[in-house]
C-alpha cells in the first residue's frame, strides 16, 4: 500500500498519542503505532494494554489498504527532523518493509505484522452508560482532582479519580487520605445515576488531549472500559476494579469557625515560613484570632523558627490548627479564586478550604485537608 501524508501533520498526532506507550513494557509490539489504511483514512493506534489511544487523519492521495506496525521511537525521532513537505510512504504488505521517501531522500525501516497487535476494546450498546459532556467542564474535572490521586499500592481505588453522574450534577472526586478534592458540575447530569474510577495515566493523557479540543466529549462506560472519544482523538482505558469509598462522610457538616484570606497572600506565606519546618514532618501552624492569622513553623533539631502575620476575616473561637505544608501549598495554587474560606470545627477535624468567589456559577468546588498534630 501506498499513501502520502504532511510530514508535521503526522507527527503533531503521533507525539500526541505517543504518550500512552510504556518504557517498561514486556510485549515488544506496544513498542509500535499500529498504522491501518481503509479507504481515504489512517487510523493511527499506540497502547500499553490498559490505555488506548486513537487518532485519524483523512488521506487525499491512498493506493490500496491494509495494517502494519511501525516502530514508535525511530518513526518521531525520523519526523522530527523534517521541515514541513509531504512524505509518500510505501508500505510492502508481505516483508513489512517500509520506505519513506521525502523531496530529497529515502529512508528505509523494517515494520512487523498488525495482525499481532492486541485487540481493542470495543462497547457493548446495552452495557453501558454514556453521557455527552463539554470539554471545558471535563478538563476542569480532572484539573482540579488530578493532583489529590494517591500512590497506593494496596488500595488501587484511591489511585484515580472518581467519575460520578446523577440527575442533578456529575462530580469529579480524588484523595489520598490526606487531602480531598470535591469538583462538582451542576450543568453536566445524567438520567441515571452511574459512577466509575478513572486512572491517573489516562486522565493525564486525556488532559493533554482536552487542551486542545473545541467540541463536546462523547464519554460512554460500562464496568471495566471507559471511552472518550474527542474530534481528532479516541481514549479508551480500562478502569479501576473496586468501590470508592463514601467521601461525602469525611466532609465535615458544622464548622462554626471560618476565616477569609487573600489566596495568594497565604500562599506565598506558607511557602515561606516552611522552609523552616521540620523536614520530616512539614507541619505549619495556623494561629486564629480576631483579624489575625500567624503562620509559624519551626524545627528544633536545628534551632530554627518562622513567624509571619496576616490579616484575615475570622469568626469564630482562638484556636491553633496544624498542617502539612506541602499539601496546604497544593491545595491552595489549585482554588481559582482570589480569597479563600478555611472553615474548621476544631483542630482534630479535617477544614474545608473553598473559593470565596465562584469562577463559574455552574462549578462547585470543596477542598479538605486532614491536620497535623501539634506538640504544644
């Protein structure tokens, strides 16, 4: 087969869903792109088995069809060395030899059988869920979660993000157990109420993917695949086996004590003043009073100590609260808002760290951060 394609049109897709191949991976045809002609189209495949990800691009000039394997690496590593001109590659169909031939050269690369390449999940039209979602709202999901998902080995649960759809709003909700990250959107429902558990390598490749789409997102699921299929693009991963544990229970309901600050004002604060803190532990304390919040930390094996003042809207008892600063400091460069409300009930419960303002009047967003102990 024969066909003739944009030298920096195909690499713009292949570097896009390059991604998605593993370094470590002990099937050696995942090394490849899975390069299929049919009629006027390449459809263009890469995999590591639990993520799939698929692109198309519409040929003008095709002769014959069929599949064939390419290796992954020294193909990119090929294109990126052209300046933009139409490339004809002629593909042998029974030795898998592969020619490229640009305006000045030719270039020859050994391809192997498509047939051996695994199969792709496919969806069952009965099985499943679907919902139709915008890209900005399904970017926003999984930007404000992504960052909370755990590395636990023995609860692969907590290793994604939870996808839940209701009649009444969808919610995007990550943890690690420390910190949890509620994003809900009141403009995205469902008919049926339904829910699954997205990985953290396919939604960071589906966040790239999201960056750059313009459309609405066709998301269909059932109990093992989800697939997301974008303009130019097709993700299909396969999805975390397991019950994701009731999250609205750790949210605390009564939090009688709540403050008003300037997000980046305590940002930059906190960031300071934990250059101080003990390594090991990475406690901040937060001192609550009147109008008045002291951001202090300290480490006593090298008799150091940090103390910063701030004004703040506080009501509520005095009360001293600890907690990681590293994940105060995620929390808050993750809230698109110029102040934020902590709301804490006491310094044993997990606070509530909110946008004081809303972005979008359609998002809901709830950020929670379990304290530290603090040795008085």
């Amino acid at each position: 087969m024969k066909f003739v394609i944009s030298s920096t049109e195909l690499l713009s897709h292949l570097t896009a869903i390059s991604k998605v191949i593993s370094s470590k991976s002990t099937i050696p045809i995942l090394d490849n792109f899975l390069f299929e002609i049919a009629e006027n189209n390449l459809t263009i495949t890469a995999s590591d088995i639990e993520s799939t990800l698929i692109t198309r691009i519409e040929l003008d000039n095709v002769d014959g069809e069929g599949i064939i394997a390419v290796p992954a690496k020294l193909l990119i590593d090929t294109l990126k060395e052209f300046p933009e001109q139409p490339l004809t590659f002629h593909v042998d169909n029974s030795t898998f030899g592969i020619q490229i031939l640009s305006e000045n050269g030719k270039y020859s690369i050994v391809g192997y059988d498509g047939e051996d390449f695994p199969e792709i999940p496919t969806m069952d039209a009965d099985s499943g869920a679907s919902v139709k979602i915008n890209h900005k709202s399904l970017l926003k999901g999984i930007d404000k979660t992504l960052f909370a998902t755990a590395d636990d080995e023995l609860r692969p649960v907590m290793n994604g993000i939870f996808v839940e759809m209701t009649p009444q709003f969808m919610s995007f909700v990550a943890s690690d157990a420390h910190k949890l990250v509620r994003y809900r959107r009141l403009d995205v429902r469902n008919e049926l109420e339904a829910s699954f558990i997205l990985p953290k390598k396919p939604a960071a490749l589906l966040k790239s993917l999201l960056a750059k789409e313009t459309a609405d997102i066709f998301v269909e699921f059932n109990d093992k695949n989800a697939f997301f299929r974008l303009s130019n693009y097709q993700l299909i991963c396969r999805l975390v086996e397991g019950n994701y544990p009731s999250y609205n229970s750790v949210i605390p309901a009564n939090n009688p004590n709540s403050m008003v600050i300037d997000r980046l004002a305590f940002y930059n604060t906190v960031k300071r003043v934990s250059v101080f803190a003990n390594q090991a532990s990475n406690l901040v304390k937060l001192s609550l009073s009147g109008s008045q919040m002291v951001v202090s930390a300290q480490d006593i094996d090298f008799s150091i100590s940090a103390v910063e003042r701030l004004q703040c809207e506080y009501e509520g008892e005095d009360m001293e609260i600890g907690f990681k600063s590293l994940f105060l400091q995620e929390i808050l460069s993750n809230i698109p808002s110029s102040e934020v409300r902590l709301e804490m009930s006491d310094p044993s419960r997990a606070g509530l760290i909110l946008p004081e303002e809303k972005e979008d009047q359609d998002e809901d967003v709830l950020m929670l951060l379990m304290p530290m102990m603090i040795n008085v």
